[in-house]
C-alpha cells in the first residue's frame, strides 16, 4: 500500500488515479461507488462550494468511518491504517 501512496499523484483526477491503479497495481477501484455515496448528502448539480468546510469535513467523515463489505465490513479508514502498522 506505501507504494501506492508514493505512486498517486495529488494533481490526478479520481478517474486517472482507478485507471492507474487497475492497470498497474491490480487494485479495482471504484469511482462511481464513491460518487454515489457522496451523493447521500451533496445532490448532483449542487457544489461543494455551497457548503461550509465544517460541513464537508463531517461528510468525509462519515464516508471514511462507513463499514463496506467488500472489505469485511471494515471502515476505509481502519483499512487504511491498518497498512502503516
């Protein structure tokens, strides 16, 4: 995973960063699973502009603390730090 995060690019946009990772890492990663659960709380056709950082802040949160079952019903962030241990 280290490798990983050496390897995405910030300026990468979600859909370059999946491509490279399927193509090259063997990681399936889905951007349109990701959209559609930001979409619970910001409609499409709203910007994230409209909303406070306090706001977005508490949305990210509650995606990254989310349990997802194709990881065990772990949360992404659990998973996430699970590979710096």
């Amino acid at each position: 995973m280290a490798k990983v995060i050496r390897i995405v690019r910030k300026e990468w946009s979600p859909r370059q960063t999946s491509g490279y990772l399927e193509k090259y890492e063997q990681i399936l990663v889905s951007v349109e699973n990701a959209n559609k659960l930001i979409r619970q709380y910001v409609p499409k056709g709203v910007s994230f502009k409209d909303y406070p950082p306090e706001r977005i802040k508490q949305i990210q949160h509650k995606l990254n603390n989310r349990p997802r079952e194709k990881i065990g019903f772990s949360s992404s962030k659990v998973e996430f730090y699970k590979q710096f241990q």
